[in-house]
C-alpha cells in the first residue's frame, strides 16, 4: 500500500533569500552576454586566417584525423561528430552547413575541403551528412601546416578536456581569397573573394614596400575574383571598398547571342556570384507571364557536369537580341550587386577593413608564425646537437664507458658516475645508458660527426632568421610565391570599367549608320570599336586599362576577319562590338567585350589578331609554334570561316598579321632566347590549303614564343621586349628579368635558319615567358590588365634583363603607328 506524503515545512531557522532584480538591467546583460557570444564565437572571421570558429574547427579536427588529400574519403557524419564532440557543441546541422560551404567550389575561390558526392549546387541544398563524404582539401594543408611546432597559441575547449587553436598559421591568405559573410548582433560582414596569385603579388609587394598605398596595391589586385566568374561593371565601388572597407559593384552574368536552330538566342555560361539558374529562370517566367518582358520564345537549362553553365534563351523573331539582353540585365538577377563590408576580428575587437589594413593583419601573423617557427625549430637542434655531443664524447673513450657501466651497481649510479666521470648532462647520461649496442661502430661516429655539422649549420641559419628582420621577411615573402605556384589559378571575373553602349530596344541593327571606324583587340581579350573615324589615342601618360594587341579600320555595319591559334579567319560583324564612348577612344578597352561573347572558340584557341577581308594587297603572315611561315595570298569566301594555313599535329599559330605594304620584316623569336628576322619578301605567297615553309630552326623541345611583322619605316625605331623567367613556374606567379633592346641591334639571317641571341638566362631562368617586337615606344600589361612599367632600352642585345615589378602578359606599340586611315563606306568588304 502506498503511503501518501506530504510537503514537509521548512525548519524554523530557515531563512529566505530573495533578491529584487532590475528586469530591464538584467535584459541588458543577458543580450550583451549572447552579443558577445554570437560576435565572436559564431559570425565574425579572425582576420588572420579569414575563419570563423567552425570552420577553424573543421579543419584543425580533420588535420587530426589525419584526413590529407592522398588519403581516402570519410563519410561526412564522422567529421561531423568528431567536431561536435570535441570542439563545437551548437549542432550538427551549423557544422555540417560550414563543412559543405568550405566544399562548394561555386561559394569559395579556393575551397578547402575535397567534397565526395552531392554537395548540392546553387540552387539546390546538399544530401544528408551520411551520404556523403570528405576529407581535406590541398589549400587545407597550407591552412594547418607547421600547427605542431609552436606557431600558435591553443585554448582549452568548451569543457576544458582538451586544446583548441585559437587561430591556424594559415599560409594563404584565405580572408581575401575567399571571402567571408556573416550577420552578427548589430553587425555583419560580407567580404569578396579575390584571386590568390594577385593577392600574393600584392602581399609581397607590400613587404617589399610597407609604405605602399591602396594604389600602388590595386596594380596587383584590381578587383575580385567571383568563383562563378562573370563580370564586374563598374570600379569606383571597389576602390571605395579597399580604402575604406565599405563599397558596393554590380555583377554581370556572362553571355553572347548565338544562333539558336532558326532563331538567335542568348547563351548565358556564367552568372553572377550566388545567383543560380533557377532563380533566373523563375524571374523570367514571372516577367514573360506578367507581359513586362517580351521576345523570349522558350528558355532551356542546359548545364551540366562536363560543360558547366548553359543557359539558353531563344529570342523570337524580329527582336534585337542585344536590346533584350540588356532588359534581362535590368530586370532579372542576371545582373546583381555586391556589397562589401569587410569587418573582421584583429586583436579580438571587429573592425572595418581596407584592402591594405587586411593585408597587413595577415603579414603580421605570418611573421609571427615563421618566427615562432623558427624558435621551435632552433630549439629542437640545439636539443638534438646536445645529444649528439654527448655521444661523441661516449664513442670516443668507448671501452671506459663500458667498464664504468659494468662496474656500477645499478642504472642510478652508472648515470651519476657518467655525469662525473664525463662532464655530461643528465639527458646526455640517460641518453648513453638507452643507447643500442649497434651504435658502437666506427661509422656512428662519422654519421654523429656528420649530423653535428648539419644541426650547427641549421642553427646558424635559423638564429641568422631570428636576428635579421630583412631575413625573415624575404623567407615569408618567399613561402608566398610557393604557395601562388602551388594553389594559384588563373582569373576568372573579367573586369569592365563601364558596360560598353547599351543597345535600345526600339533600335534595329540596319539603323545604325555605316560610318568608319576602327575595331579593336585588347590584351586582356576584349574587343571593341571606336564612335567615329578619328584614330584612338595614344594614351600617353594615362593609367590604362591594358593595352590594344590589334586593331583594324572598317565601318560600323561592315566585316573584319578574326585570325585563331587554330589557323581559322572568322568573319565578325563590326556591329556585334560595343562602341566605346568618345571620351574613351585610347587603348582603354575595359568598355568592350570578352573575345568568348562574340566568338566561339574551341577549347585552348585563343585569338591572335583583327585583319580586313580586302581581296587584294599581300596578304596575310602567319608563324606557328613549331617555326613554319606562311604568307596567304588574299581571299575572301563566301562563308563565314575558313581556315588559312594547314597546321601539323601539335602545332598551333603563335602569331598573325596583315601585311600592308609586302616590304615588312618577318621576325620569329623562340622560347630559347634566339631571334631571327627577314623580309616578307623571302616567302613566297600560297593558298589558303597551303602548310607554309621552314621559318626558324629549332632544337628539340624548343618552340616559337612569337612571331610579326616588323615595320622598317616606324618613326621612333623598333624595339624587342623579353622576359625570361623558370619553366617550371606557373605561368603569372613570378615578374621575371625584363629587357628592351634596339631591334637595329640584330643582324638579318636567312630564313630557317636557327638567328641570334636576344636574351642571357640568370640563374635559375631558362625560358622565354614573354617576347614581342614592333614600333617603339612599347607598353605592357599584366594579365588583369593594369599596366606594367618596362625598363630602359639596353644597348647589349644579348644581355641579362632586369627584374620585373610584375608579370607582363602582353606588349604592344603605338597604336597610332599601326592604324591606316579609316575607309570610306564602299572601301570595305562586306
């Protein structure tokens, strides 16, 4: 039978405690407390590595696990757990978020963990953490390397059990590579990913020149690099963001009008960064059935694995694909914005960052990392030297060592005795007793004599490091240029100044009158013509864009021909180029076109010249990388490409031009520094089926890194410009030697022969990155465009160069002295 209690009456002396509380005091508290929390324990990145507390905890549990890249994959779940148990108690669902993020290469530039299966997309959320699988990406270990050598300070977990890094030495800087977003309480961050090469041509220049200013910066990195690629329109709001840290720029989806079956459409294969294709195709579906869109007559997703983005968009007759475009760009998210609000924690207090603040937090925990690595490294040696000293002095009276351990009693007296008898320390002493009997050989000693000249060499070197600031950061600027060789790719985000003429809807394409004007090639792949028939500037003294490879005259609704690497001349319309405005009429291009949006290209074909489809003159000049020569008699088909040399297997032209007068000089120059020229006169003319004739003789695994046409008659002379550099190198991580030379300066030789040297390699050189020739005076151009300073004219043609400021992808004269006069409406073909 159960017995029925009752509530039993406090004792007598019980006294009661009740404290009268301000509730709004203690709202206050409490929301500062989960303020503080969520600010610097959830939503904000530590400036240093760019990461938040549960992706620093992703990647320190995953480098513990021992989950590299040449291992194999673990399921997603354990990674998770492993993180939730030991480190990171908020949920699995937060963890397995920022796990998949870090692994999605549409959402980093440089992701840092190697996804197995579906890691979602875009538009779609990833399957469940027990489907799929992971493990560290190759970033990832440049992330955590040298964690278990002193570099960073470690902080007890949330129960204390076990130690967590506060932050990760972190040899990439992945704050402005990758970007960040977060919303915090009263704050938030949104940073834009950047390109890792640039980054780190900025980063040493900054350690090169502390002083440096966010102008002298933004001549390595010019703006972001978006994962998804696409365009950036508009500077001024990414400058304002890298001096202040606040700034907004629009992004622009990537696209070209195509024919379509019978109809044009537009193809879009890239959009902007975070905008998937269903949301664009939802957009559009909402404005064709509202009747706010018209023109559209059916829209397909074609994206897949192996061709990435395709997005197509069938436009119906009698509608100027153009103008449509340019209504999508203004009504859908194919055009987006971007606001940068780089807030970040540095010295555990959120502030507002700017482009060198940001860099200058990293360099900072950069030589800190190196420094405390060095000191832990130094000591492990002088640790290790002290043993081997030890044994040396053991080895050398070997037989009395053994006879003093045999005549003591116990380990206890035989250590003292040693330490007496020897002078040694106590480690020296147990570290003798434990010794192996197999290391009593006479070859122990020379490997111990040996191992000590090392370990004292290595502590001369690491306390050398220690001791000079100028050492240490040449050793980090160094690391620096290994981790952009190793992790860099190329730039993807192509980056305009303004959007070029935007076409009205209410235009059609014969309305625009057939004026004269110049069509143009720019460095960086974008393509344009001028307003009218005054040639472009030179651009003297401006801080342009890139420089002009190419230019052409023609009049708006005529044809130019467009000459590949794969030896094809497509015909182009003048009027598919937008018109730069008058007041940009100078080798600016940043208004134009990528060569992609009006071209399709094979995959590697690149674009190597403009030409005019003229029936008469001498014709084209063509050099290929394996040191053919062709000149192509004039001839225009009635379709639109044709090829214009017939190529070998593995060759390619390296270089393209059109004669004007049959009296130029052809000039090859190979990758092994040697030039050769000769009149254009001393190759004989062919057909377009014709495979040319031996150009420059070339050695085994020598090739042609450029060919043209030198102009005899060139107001100011011409000049060469060459810069050699390691093959071994990624292409646009190192500035290489530089070197402009007098083109007078070089003997003429006959054709097929192997020319002369234009070039002396430096140590560590042996290659020619870059070469060109032409009309002085030059002007170069790194790969992002910006304009790249070249040295003076040397007068020893076959001397050294002198070290670049940066990589230069083009060069290119004055474009004056390459433009003929504009012809009259009926001059032109087509």
């Amino acid at each position: 039978m159960a017995r029925r209690t009752t509530q039993q009456e406090p004792p007598e002396d019980f006294e009661e405690h009740i404290l009268d509380i301000d509730v709004g005091e203690e709202m206050r508290n409490s929301f500062l407390e989960y303020a503080y929390s969520v600010i610097y324990s959830r939503a904000l990145p530590d400036a240093r590595d760019g990461l938040k507390p549960v992706q620093r905890r992703i990647l320190y549990t995953m480098n513990d696990m021992g989950l590299r890249p040449d291992r194999g994959h673990v399921k997603s779940a354990r990674v998770v757990g492993e993180v939730m148990g030991r480190l990171h108690p908020h949920g699995d669902g937060a963890i397995y978020d920022a796990l998949v993020r870090t692994a999605q290469p549409w959402s980093l530039r440089l992701p840092m963990i190697d996804g197995h299966g579906n890691f979602g997309s875009p538009d779609d959320p990833p399957a469940a953490m027990r489907y799929t699988e992971c493990r560290m990406a190759p970033p990832a270990v440049a992330m955590t390397a040298d964690i278990d050598e002193d570099t960073v300070d470690f902080r007890p977990n949330y129960d204390g059990r076990e130690l967590e890094p506060s932050v990760l030495p972190a040899a990439i800087p992945n704050l402005v590579v990758n970007g960040t977003t977060g919303i915090a309480v009263g704050m938030a961050t949104n940073c834009a990913p950047h390109n890792l090469v640039e980054v780190v041509q900025a980063l040493r220049h900054l350690i090169a020149h502390p002083a440096a200013s966010v102008d002298d910066l933004m001549r390595f990195v010019p703006g972001p690099d978006l994962p998804t690629g696409g365009k950036i329109v508009g500077l001024d709001g990414i400058r304002d963001a890298y001096e202040t840290g606040r700034g907004t720029f629009k992004m622009r989806a990537t696209a070209r009008v195509e024919a379509v079956g019978r109809r044009k459409g537009i193809v879009v294969t890239e959009l902007p960064y975070g905008v998937g294709t269903e949301k664009v195709v939802d957009r559009i579906k909402t404005l064709v059935q509202g009747k706010k869109l018209q023109g559209i007559a059916d829209i397909k997703d074609l994206t897949d694995r192996e061709k990435g983005l395709r997005l197509v968009i069938e436009v119906k007759n009698g509608f100027v694909p153009e103008a449509l475009l340019e209504q999508l760009f203004r009504l859908t998210p194919m055009e987006d914005s971007f606001g940068i609000n780089a807030v970040a924690l540095v010295d555990g207090q959120p502030r507002t960052l700017g482009l060198k603040e940001m860099l200058e937090v990293f360099l900072g925990h950069r030589f800190d990392v190196v420094r405390r690595r060095t000191t832990f490294r130094r000591g492990k040696a002088a640790d290790r030297l002290h043993l081997v000293e030890g044994l040396l002095v053991a080895i050398l009276d070997i037989d009395e060592v053994i006879q003093l351990i045999r005549s003591s009693d116990n380990a206890a007296e035989a250590r003292e005795r040693l330490m007496t008898v020897f002078d040694l320390s106590e480690l020296q002493a147990d570290y003798i007793l434990d010794m192996a009997l197999r290391r009593l050989t006479k070859f122990s000693r020379i490997e111990l004599e040996k191992e000590q000249a090392e370990l004292l060499a290595e502590i001369e070197r690491l306390d050398a490091i220690l001791g000079d600031d100028a050492l240490l950061r040449r050793l980090v600027s160094d690391e620096l240029a290994d981790v952009a060789k190793t992790y860099g790719t190329p730039r993807r985000t192509v980056l305009l100044e303004s959007a070029g003429t935007t076409v009205s809807a209410a235009a059609a394409p014969l309305e625009v009158p057939d004026d004269p004007c110049y069509a143009l090639l720019s460095s960086s792949g974008l393509m344009a013509r001028t307003s009218s028939a005054e040639p472009p500037a030179t651009g003297e003294g401006r801080a342009n864009h890139d420089v002009v490879v190419s230019a052409v005259a023609a009049t708006a609704r005529g044809e130019v021909g467009v000459l590949t690497s794969a030896g094809r001349l497509v015909r182009l319309a003048v009027l598919d180029l937008p018109t730069l405005p008058p007041s940009a009429n100078d080798p600016n291009l940043s208004g134009g076109l990528p060569v992609s949006e009006v071209l399709t290209l094979a995959a590697g074909e690149r674009v190597l010249a403009l030409c005019t489809l003229a029936t008469s003159g001498p014709g084209l000049a063509l050099g290929t990388r394996q040191g053919v020569v062709k000149r192509v008699n004039p001839e225009v088909l009635g379709r639109d490409e044709w090829e214009v040399i017939g190529l070998r297997d593995g060759d390619e032209v390296v270089g393209a031009v059109e004669l004007t007068t049959g009296e130029e000089t052809l000039c090859f120059i190979s990758s092994v520094a040697q030039l050769l020229h000769f009149p254009a006169s001393a190759v004989r003319p062919q057909g377009r089926s014709g495979g040319g004739m031996a150009g420059i003789k070339l050695g085994a695994d020598e090739r042609v890194a450029w060919f043209g046409a030198i102009d005899p008659a060139a107001p100011q002379g011409s000049v060469v410009v060459t810069s050699s550099g390691a093959s071994t190198a990624l292409p646009g991580t190192e500035p290489g030697s530089v070197k402009v030379t007098p083109f007078d300066l070089y003997p003429a030789k006959g054709r097929a022969t192997g020319g002369v040297r234009c070039h002396r390699f430096l140590k560590g050189e042996d290659v020619l990155v870059l070469a060109w020739a032409g009309a002085a005076p030059p002007r170069a151009a790194a790969a992002s465009g910006a304009p790249v300073e070249l040295p003076a004219p040397d007068p020893r043609r076959d001397g050294s160069g002198l070290p670049g400021s940066q990589p230069v992808a083009a060069v290119a004269g004055p474009l004056a002295a390459r433009l003929p006069e504009a012809p009259a409406d009926d001059a032109v073909p087509g």
